[in-house]
C-alpha cells in the first residue's frame, strides 16, 4: 500500500525533503566537517547517558540483592552469637555471595566482645567459610583485606604461614593490614618480625605503628625495639625512637639515661624523659633537673612532666622560675606543677602569685588556682 501510495504522489512531494536538505547542508567542507563532529558529539553524549543510567541501575539492583542477603543473614549471626549451638543455617552459599557474607561477618565481629566473638569464630569454621577467607589472600587488595579482617578475627596461630607473606607486600595498607593480623595470632613473635620489618618501610606511618604496639602490648614491643635500635646501623632506625613510650619503662630505662647523659638530640632527649617519666625513678631526678635547662621548649616540657610525677613538697621554688619560661606549654606546667606540690593550698598558691611578675606567669598560675578551686 505504501509503494502504491507513493508511486501516486507527485514527484515534488518526493524530492521536496531531499532539496530541502540539500540547500540547509552547507557547500563549504570545514562547515560539513564542523557539522558532522556535532553529530559524533551527539551521538556519544547519548551513548554516555545510557551507560550512566545502565550503570545506576545495575548498581540499584545490586544494593537491593546485598540489603535483602543481609536481611536474610542477620537472624542467622545473632543467634551464633547467642547459643554455643550452631542455628540450622540457609542454602549453601555460592561463591559470588562468599564475600558477602565474610564482609557481613566482619562488621557483626566489630560490635561482639568476649564469648559473643568466639561463639561466632566457631561458626565461622563449622561454615568452613575460614577457609573462603584464606582463598582471598590469593586475590586483589580489596579481597586481601576482607580475608585479613577475617583472620584478624579469629586468630587462630595455624593461619601464619599463609599471613607471613604480605607483610612484604608493596601495597602499605596490606602489609600494615597483615601486620595488625600477625599481632592477633602472636604478639611477641609478630612485633619480631615487624620492627626489623619497619626500619625499610618509611611508608608505614608513625600513627599506624604506634596502633600497633598499643594493639601488642608494651611486654611484646620493648626487646624487639631495642634490639632494633642497638643493633640497625640505618639511620632510619631513628623513626622508631617514639615507639619506646608504647613499651615497659623499666626495660627502656637503660637506654634513656644514656641518651640523657650523653646529650643526645632533642627528639631522643624528649622520647627518653617521657619513658623516664612513666618510671617515675626518683634516682634519676638529677637527669631531669639538668633537662629544664635545655635550649628546646619541648625537652623543658618533658622534664618538667617528668619532674611533676615525683614533685616534692620543696619543689615550689624550682617550679616558681619556670613561670616566665618563652613557652606557653612551660609555664602551664610549671602552674600546674606548682598546684600540685604535696601540702600545696589555696592561700599558698595565692601568695606565689604575689612573688610572680611575668604577667603570662601569672595567666598561667591563676588558671591552675581556678582549676584547683573547681
């Protein structure tokens, strides 16, 4: 019907598009070349809609299958960390749903403490799912995490052999990762390994370090660290002397009065008065004393912290001078050193006041005078 009706039309009606479109399109090349890069510029900015939009929903879809999987297995982990018996779990899980449950687990293991995260490390293993977890040590780093968190978890000493290997790892994040599982399974054995490890990883970061001794333990970090720094001649070694307050002062001891007595930098010098200061040893007061006369604000301030752990009743007239010091820090400390001198009073710190005439010593003991009135 539709050639017949053609074939009837006048042929103008026919041509009429063709010659219209034939005077619109322009005879000059650089504006048919114009016109045609309009067109491709056309054509993808659609083609880069609809991924956008395949791509959101498939990303929807997604969210709403992981939201109704936790649904569905939240029940299910409750229970386990309730009852010593394993709860009549789902269908077995298939691989692409593993990692689901792993992350969901790991996030259920964040909230437990005590017999609630070993009931759920039973179920984990009676649900062989310990070993999914050792298969995504072979994956990408997102999965090298997951399994990670997991055996962080449990940590369970058979699992070290398969965990060893990325603390060597190029990827920071899993080497700190692997690191903090380690200390998990073995705190000593692991802080061995570590330290030595760290002295050749300037991208492992102080912070992330120190969360580490805090996680390990300062039994297990002080003779690791100190074999590190007696024994490492990489002047790297340097990055770890914070690290020393993470550990047992009594051991650390030794090592900060010979930084002491023998001048050493200010960063030493800081790190060795803090460990001193949390031993507390009144044989090493003449060290202290000799500190508040250092150059650096921030050696005067660890001494005086240290001094004001063991202040005596006499010490006002040594905390006294301090007050006019340049730092703020210092003469805070040296305020509220004074108010905490054995026997100190209200009328006492009063009439200190008077005897005081740096006008920011005297800001800084009548803030320590109200503290004390609070």
């Amino acid at each position: 019907m539709l050639s017949e009706w053609l074939a009837r039309c006048p042929r103008w009606l026919c041509e009429a598009p063709a010659n219209a479109w034939a005077q619109l399109w322009p005879e000059d090349r650089m504006l048919q070349l114009a016109l045609y890069c309009a067109f491709g510029l056309g054509a993808l900015t659609v083609l880069v809609l609809l991924q956008v939009l395949l791509l959101g929903e498939v990303s929807r879809r997604r969210t709403v299958r992981r939201q109704q999987f936790n649904e569905q297995w939240r029940p299910f982990f409750a229970l386990c960390s309730l009852s010593d018996e394993l709860p009549p779990s789902h269908a077995p899980l298939p691989r692409r749903r593993q990692l689901w449950f792993l992350l969901q687990w790991n996030r259920t293991q964040l909230q437990l403490r005590g017999a609630a995260r070993e009931r759920m490390n039973r179920a984990l293993i009676a649900l062989g799912m310990d070993r999914q977890a050792l298969i995504l040590l072979r994956g990408r780093v997102r999965s090298k995490l997951i399994g990670l968190t997991c055996l962080r978890h449990l940590a369970d000493p058979a699992h070290w052999q398969a965990v060893q290997p990325l603390l060597l790892s190029r990827n920071s994040i899993v080497a700190l990762s692997a690191a903090q599982t380690l200390v998990a399974m073995d705190a000593s054995k692991a802080m061995a390994l570590i330290l030595p490890a760290a002295v050749n990883r300037p991208d492992w970061a102080l912070p992330r370090l120190i969360s580490l001794c805090q996680q390990a333990g300062e039994q297990a970090v002080t003779t690791p660290l100190l074999i590190v720094l007696s024994s490492s001649e990489d002047p790297r070694r340097e990055r770890l002397v914070p690290l020393l307050v993470q550990g047992d002062p009594r051991h650390a001891a030794p090592w900060a009065r010979a930084r002491l007595d023998e001048g050493a930098p200010a960063e030493y010098l800081q790190v060795a008065l803090r460990c001193l200061c949390e031993l507390g040893d009144p044989r090493d007061r003449h060290r202290l004393l000799r500190a508040l006369q250092h150059e650096q604000d921030t050696v005067r301030l660890a001494a005086l912290q240290a001094l004001h752990k063991q202040a005596r009743r006499e010490d006002s007239e040594l905390f006294l001078p301090l007050l006019s010091d340049s730092s703020w820090w210092v003469r805070q400390a040296a305020a509220d050193s004074l108010a905490a001198v054995p026997g100190a009073t209200l009328e006492g710190l009063q009439h200190l006041l008077e005897q005081v005439r740096d006008r920011y010593g005297q800001d800084a003991l009548r803030r320590a005078i109200a503290e004390v009135r609070r």
